[in-house]
C-alpha cells in the first residue's frame, strides 16, 4: 500500500510555502473552528503567528450537527482567509466538504481538510487526490486505524502524495469528554506508515480545559503537528465555543511547548 512504511521507508515531508511538514519540528496550525467576520480571523490570526503558529485553520464551511446551525460564511470565508494569510503570511488549512465547491475551496486553501464525517466519502477523496495539493485527513468518528490509512490510499491513488492524517478523537461510552482522544493511534500510524501525524486536541477533548494537557502529550507521542481552536472570544463563538482557547491562553501553551 502507497501509505505504508514497506512502500515508502523515509518519512513523507510536505511542503507548504516555507512550512515543512513532518520534517521534526512540530507544525502549529491555530484559528476558530469557523471563520466569522473579517474582525475575528484577522485578530485571531495575528494573534496566533505572533504566538509561534505557522498555519491558520478557520471553516468556511462547517459540517454542522444539525442543519439550523451556523454553516459558514462559504466563499466570504475564504475570501477572509486570503485576506488574513496576505497579512500574516500564514498557510491557510480549511475544510472542503464535497466535490462540487473543491474547485473554489482549492482557489484559497494551501491544505485542503477533509473532516471526520468525509473520512469516506471516496469520491471527495478521489477527487482531492487529483488536484495535488497538501490535504489534512481527519480520522472518522467511529473509523479504525486501518479504515482511515485506506482513505488515505485513495488519495495517495490518485498520484497525490501530499496527504497527512490528523487524530480528532474517536466516539467511545466516555461522556466527560466530546470524543475519546487516541493517542495510541499516534505511534501506531508512526509505525505503519510514513505519513505526517497532526493531532488536534480541541476536537479530541471537546473542552478547552484539558487542551494543553492532551497538546503536548500529542507531541510527546510523535506528532508532527497539532491543530487548536483558539477564539478571541469562545463564549461567543459561533461553534465549537467550549474546546475552543482564548488568544492568551494560546499563547501561554505555545511558550510551554517551548514554540516561542
Ligand atoms: C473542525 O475542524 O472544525 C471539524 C469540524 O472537525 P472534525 O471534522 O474533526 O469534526
Ligand atoms: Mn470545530
């Protein structure tokens, strides 16, 4: 399998600007889970590069749980990212949610996220695997460690060599936290395959609290990454409020992770 140590022994790189991803140093990606006005991801952005982050996340859209929540602002959000990496020099990441607006989400995007309720849909794979530009694959809800390396096959398949995987924490009984945050799916990928480990705590504790703790725990695993929600405001925010950091606690983490 294209994914697999056996095929490919020497740990994938990816190249995103000046951003190098699974080159040894951890790669931080931070920004609101949902991009809401030109204010919000623009303070957000500077906030979180001068904190030590190389990379902006922000959803324009948003694969909400139910269909009378706030589903993004679509191409303004993107817009509002090109706007904010023209600023800061930040590589954007956002979610493309089907095949039918990857072409315009792919205009603004340097990588390309498919979020954990995509993990398989095999056309979105395919046809992300076609355009060649770094993707970030979350693990699926309730995927196996296995499921999710051949959603990754269905990219890399497509002559798309750009792929990294991101663990977002899998449903489980526990109910103190939003998911179950498998850390043991760090080294295991590590092991099985050579490509790039992002961990993204805030999805994976769904409470802000617990973020730092579950951060560098990730890094001590072997991430070679980490994506965090952070919030000028996350009792305002228009989702994903609870798990999300304010811009001074992001800070604070970034100085004991040693970022900055
Ligand atoms: C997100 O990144 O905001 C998101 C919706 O993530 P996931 O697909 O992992 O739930
Ligand atoms: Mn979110």
């Amino acid at each position: 399998k294209m994914a697999s140590r056996e095929f490919h022994p020497e740990p994938t790189i990816i190249e995103v600007g000046n951003v190098r991803i699974g080159a040894g140093t951890p790669v931080i990606m931070a920004g609101p889970c949902a991009v809401e006005s030109r204010e919000q991801i623009l303070q957000t952005a500077h906030a979180v590069k001068a904190a030590g982050a190389t990379c902006l996340r922000g959803g324009a859209f948003k694969p909400r749980s139910s269909p009378y929540s706030f589903q993004g602002l679509k191409e303004e959000g993107l817009k509002l990212l090109a706007e904010a990496r023209k600023e800061t020099g930040l590589a954007i990441v956002t979610e493309v949610m089907d095949p039918v607006n990857l072409p315009m989400v792919a205009e603004y995007a340097d990588i390309l996220q498919i979020g954990a309720r995509n993990m398989q849909n095999f056309h979105l794979l395919k046809e992300v695997g076609k355009t060649g530009k770094p993707v970030m694959l979350k693990r699926g809800i309730a995927a196996t460690i296995e499921e999710w390396l051949m959603s990754a096959e269905y990219i890399l398949s497509e002559g798309n060599p750009n792929v990294m995987l991101c663990e977002r924490g899998i449903r489980t009984f526990e109910k103190y936290t939003r998911n179950t945050m498998d850390l043991n799916a760090i080294p295991v990928i590590k092991h099985l395959s050579h490509l790039p480990v992002i961990a993204d705590p805030s999805h994976g504790t769904g409470v802000a609290r617990y973020v730092p703790a579950m951060s560098k725990a990730s890094i001590a695993a072997g991430a070679d990454g980490l994506i965090l929600e952070v919030h000028p405001n996350p009792a305002k925010a228009m989702s994903d409020g609870p798990q999300s950091l304010t811009l001074e606690q992001f800070d604070q983490l970034m100085k004991e992770l040693g970022n900055r």
